[in-house]
C-alpha cells in the first residue's frame, strides 16, 4: 500500500478510489463550431467531463435588395444591416441533455426591384439568442434626378451575459444618371459588411458574405455572414 498527497484544489478521489482532476480546474479543453445554416443539437454527454461552456452566438447579416435601372438611369440601394452577436458562461448544470442550436441564414439576395431578405436569428437552447439584421429595401426608383435614402435601422440586441445587435446597413444617394454610391452593408461582432459601391454591378462583399448581381444597377452591400461558435471548456 503506498499513500499519495495530492492537492486539494485540483484533485479528489472518485468512489473506485482513482484520484481523479476535479471538473472545472483545467480550463479550456475543447472549442466547437456550428456553422451551417440550419438546426443543430449540442448533446452533453459527449462531453462528460464538462463544467461549463462559454457560448458566442452570431446571427446572419440582411440581403441586399434587388436592382435594375432603365437606360441612361440609375438606381442605387441601401446595405442591409448586420446581425447581432450575444454570449453566456453556461454551469453544466442547467444545461439540458441536448440543447437545440440554430444557424441563422444570411439573407437572400433580393429579385429585380424587390427587397433583400432578412438575415436569420442563432441561437443556444434558450440561454442565448442573437437577432438577424435587416435586408436591403428597394426604395428607390429608376431615374435621373438627386435622391437619397436612410440605411436600415440595426437589429435589436438579443439575450445572454451580454448582448448587441448588429451595424446598421448604410443609406444610398443618387446624383444623376451617371453618378451615385449604394449603401456599405452593416458589420457584425464577428465580420465586416460589404463596401458601398459606386459602379455598375452587385453588391460588394468580403469573404464569407453574398450579394446580389444585378445589370445596370448599384444595389446595397451584402454583410458578412458568420455562424454562431460554441465553446466548451471545464
């Protein structure tokens, strides 16, 4: 028989008589990532070891709207707005069996002349929620003359430890038949929107964000569409 001294702190003994870590003492021991669009399940006992998790939660980004403008006119659109971002420290132990995760979508890329599409909500069980930015508006008119438009409002923070809604899409102009600037899309936590666009063509977008093409139009920047992440650490 040998006899073993052990901290305390970070150390205990199971009922087989293994000293064994305490859960929760060792940081972080895994990051999981959800990231296609849709419904997904975080089911704890894949984890039987965990204590906690840190969840970080982004929504999708608005579409732009559609556009198309007749001869020697222009039309240019407003970006839609970026998603929200929310994150929560999480106890194992309020955590159910599975906890349902959804993916919000980026919104869909709006049809000549219509609206782009809202971007979707993520979500963690009922912990934490993330709201969906708004899409593009198809507010203006094909024509010549001087106009211009408001960008779209941001979303409304969501729930959690802490929480915020995304950048709001910015506001178009036109100046004449030649001349006008479409709206930057809005950013979010964890991306950047599109950048407003002065020329012919679809909406600009970074890596990770969609946008709509349309001939002889300037619509809106699309925002950047990243996926929600979870972290389970002890």
């Amino acid at each position: 028989m040998a006899s073993v001294c052990a901290c305390g702190q970070y150390f205990e003994v199971n009922d087989d008589g293994e000293l064994c870590l305490k859960p929760g003492v060792q940081g972080l021991r895994d990051v999981v990532y959800f990231k296609e669009p849709g419904a997904h399940q975080f089911v704890k006992d894949d984890y039987p070891w965990l204590a906690r998790i840190r969840v970080r939660v982004q929504a999708g980004g608005g579409g732009a709207a559609g556009a198309a403008a007749a001869a020697k006119q222009l039309v240019t659109r407003p970006g839609g707005a970026g998603g929200g971002y929310s994150e929560a420290v999480i106890d194992a132990a309020t955590l159910g069996a599975v906890e349902s995760v959804v993916v919000g979508a980026g919104g869909e890329a709006g049809g000549t002349s219509t609206d782009g599409g809202p971007g979707g909500n993520s979500s963690f069980g009922g912990f934490v929620v993330a709201n969906g930015g708004g899409g593009g508006t198809a507010v203006m008119t094909s024509g010549t003359s001087v106009q211009c438009y408001s960008g779209i409002a941001a979303p409304l923070a969501g729930s959690g430890d802490w929480s915020t809604g995304g950048g709001a899409g910015g506001a178009c102009i036109r100046l004449s038949g030649t001349q006008g600037l479409a709206g930057a899309g809005g950013d979010s936590r964890l991306g950047h929107g599109g950048f407003p666009r002065a020329s012919n063509g679809g909406g600009g977008a970074p890596p990770g964000a969609t946008a709509a093409a349309r001939p002889e139009a300037l619509p809106g920047a699309t925002p950047v569409l990243p996926g929600p992440r979870v972290r389970a650490a002890l």
